[in-house]
C-alpha cells in the first residue's frame, strides 16, 4: 500500500498539470443540470445516465461519465437538501484542491469513479445481475474523509450545533460501517461491495498517516521497552552533568585542543560522522570519519 501511496505522489509531482482544475465546479455545475432536467421532465428520465454494465457493453458508454452528475434529488421537495449537500461538498472539494493541487485532487477523483465502475462491475459478474449505479455518494464520502483527516479541528453547523470535523466523520464511518453490515445480512452483493471497494481510494491516498497512527497506538509501549530507543530525558540529564563537569564546551577530536585554551579558534561538528563529532578548523575537513 506504501509503494502505491508513493507511485501516486510521483505521479502528482511529475505531472502538475494532470487533472482539471476547479473540478468541484463542473461537478456541482452537471448535477445542478441533471436535476434541473429530472424536475421538468421525471426521475424517469435521467435513468439513461446511471452507470450500468450491461448498457455500457451495448455502446452506451457515456454511462462510464454521466452517472457521476446524478445526484440523487428528483423533486422541489428536495432543492434545499440539494443545495446543502453541493454546497458543502463543493467546499470541501476546493479546500482540498487547494491543499493538494488540482494534479493530486483529480487523481483522488477519479480514483474513486474508476473503484465504483469497478466494484458494480465486479458485483454484476459474479452475482449475473446487471445492478445500476446513480450519483457518487461514496466518492464524496471519501473525499468527506479526506477532508477530516486534514482539517480534523475544523467545525461546522450542525442543526445550529457547532461540531468538529473529526467527529462528524467518525459518525459517518459508523453509519458505513452499519450499511455495510446490513448489505452482507440482506446478501446484497453490489451495496455490500460498493462502499468498501470505494472507500479503498481514501485508503490508499493515507495509508502512511493511517498506519503510523496505528504504529504509534499498538506499538509505543514495545518501542519504550525497546532497549534500542533512546532515552531522551536520561541522555539529557548526563549530557548536562558532562558540561558541568568539563571546563570546556568544544574540544577538537583529533588534536584535542578546546574553546577554552583557544578561545578564538572556531569550531564545528561534522555532518557525515556517525554521532556528534567536534573539530577545529583545521581538522573540520581533514579527518577520518566516524562510523557506527
């Protein structure tokens, strides 16, 4: 998972015009239209947009694109709800574009188009039904995620309650979680495979924060007992008592003069020796260095 997390990082560097700047723009922009034609029209008739494998196999393959503009709201009833999730998601889409950069941020989207595609693909060929997939509602709760991982103190408004981001997003993954649990009870292939193939993409993108986090939890009291960790306090403390002890605070390694018997000697530490080594000016740069 490292070694794509990095493929993925070299791929944003060395190609900083991948991608589509101000995505979130034509993404809220196409599902604005798409709503727009389910109102004067029917829910009906945005049908031919959703991603199905079956359709897409006989040619329609716009179907690949279209049903990420699909935003789930088919009626008046439901303009408000509309305008707050596009809002909200159309913020935190350009926050992370702007922490990231387009190359980046694009590669995060279409990572997870590409898993969705993928994971409904994989459900209709094992299970042999043609399932349809509308909207993009686990990309947006992973790029939810990805926002949370960056910005975990940032608050929002929650019904006039002001609550932070980190735990709105672990409230979110228990509900995921939930819907997970119920697809595979229900035996539903596609809703159970669905949001874990697509959450793979946050994964991916933070799998070196993520697994450092856990390092860092299941494993900090192996590292403390370990007898190679260093004590920092310990070490500080007998260092002082060495200064104390010492009427000197730089002494050469190689001819041992120090700051105190020449006092307008200059002195430095080598970088290339293993440890702390000091030495004058005249033996910073002609001596043998120290290995482990």
């Amino acid at each position: 998972m490292r070694k794509l997390n990095s493929a993925m990082e070299r791929f944003c560097y060395n190609h900083p015009r991948f991608g589509i700047p101000n995505l979130m723009k034509y993404i809220v922009a196409g599902n604005l239209l798409v709503y727009l034609l389910s109102i004067f029209s029917n829910a009906q008739a945005v049908s031919f947009l959703g991603f199905n494998l079956d359709r897409v196999l006989h040619g329609e393959i716009w179907r690949l694109v279209s049903f990420i503009f699909v935003s789930g709201y088919f009626s008046l009833y439901d303009l408000l709800w509309l305008a707050i999730s596009l809002y909200f998601y159309y913020f935190i889409g350009n926050t992370l574009e702007r922490e990231w950069g387009s190359a980046k941020f694009s590669l995060y989207y279409l990572c997870g188009i590409v898993l969705t595609i993928a994971a409904v693909s994989a459900a209709s060929l094992i299970s042999g039904v043609s399932y349809a997939v509308y909207g993009t509602g686990y990309i947006n709760l992973s790029m939810f995620f990805a926002f949370a991982m960056l910005y975990p103190e940032a608050r929002v408004i929650l019904i006039f309650i002001p609550m932070k981001i980190k735990w709105l997003a672990w409230l979110a993954a228990a509900f995921f979680g939930l819907s997970v649990i119920q697809a595979i009870f229900s035996l539903s292939l596609s809703d159970a495979l669905l949001p874990i193939i697509a959450i793979l993409n946050f994964l991916v993108f933070f799998w070196p924060e993520l697994s450092d986090s856990l390092a860092r939890l299941t494993g900090r009291a192996r590292h403390q007992a370990s007898p190679k960790t260093v004590q920092f306090k310990r070490a500080v403390r007998q260092e002082a008592r060495q200064e104390q002890q010492k009427s000197y605070r730089h002494k050469c390694c190689v001819c041992g003069r120090t700051d105190t018997d020449y006092p307008n000697l200059q002195f430095r530490y080598c970088s290339k020796c293993a440890g702390y080594h000091c030495y004058c000016e005249d033996h910073i740069f002609n001596h043998v260095h120290f290995t482990e």
